[in-house]
C-alpha cells in the first residue's frame, strides 16, 4: 500500500510538472511518457523488504523476514501512535508501518512492550 502511495504521488508529481510547463511551452506535450517511466521507478525504489522486529528483553532487533538470524539491535523510535497503526523508525534511517491488523495476536504486547521498553542505545 505504501508503495502504491508513493509512486501515485511521484505520478502526480510528474504529471502536475508537465502540465505547468505545457501551459507556458506547447512542444512539452512529449514529456508525457515520463509520467508512466517515473512512477514506475518510484514504484520500484519504494519497494519494501519485510523484516522481523524482535525484543529479546533486552534490546530491539531487526532482521530479514526470512532471516534465521536474530538481527542486528536497533534503537527504536515511536514517532505515531494511532492506536491500530504505529509508525517506528529504527537506527534514525529504517521506518516500519506496522498495522493491527497483520499483528492481531500480539498487538496489544507490542505496544506495552514498546512504551514500556525505552532502551536509549544497544548494547554492542
């Protein structure tokens, strides 16, 4: 879904830059296949991995979805709170879109968890 989101608003995007030089530049109207070209490149860049966000008690890991390993730690930042979404950001530069519905059975431990648990740094 967020993918969508995002290479819908780089089409707008695109498509709102083109218009606005076709009102003043008529030989524009070939810039028009860039709208379809960018959003598809929009679509590929917002791609997203899944991963496995795991508190082990002590500290936030993060991993490959697929991944047996149990991650790197991470330090978590709770930046929304909109009770059936949470939006994190790990490490300042990964951010995770997490939805009650995908997580109904433990929903309600991770957002305890997460309020609860504020680790300032890792341990190395």
């Amino acid at each position: 879904m967020v993918q969508a989101l995002i290479a819908f608003l780089a089409a707008l995007s695109v498509a709102s830059a083109i218009a606005g030089l076709w009102l003043h530049w008529a030989p524009a109207a070939w810039l028009t296949p860039l709208i379809p070209a960018v959003s598809l490149l929009a679509w590929r860049l917002a791609r997203v991995e899944p991963r496995q966000l795991q508190w082990d008690g002590q500290c936030w890991r993060l991993a490959a979805a697929a991944s047996h390993d149990p991650g790197v730690p991470v330090r978590l930042e709770l930046l929304m709170d909109l009770q059936s979404w949470l939006l994190l950001r790990a490490d300042g530069r990964h951010y995770l879109l997490l939805s009650q519905r995908k997580l109904a059975n433990h929903w309600g431990m991770l957002r305890a968890t997460l309020h609860a648990a504020r680790v300032e740094n890792p341990p190395a």
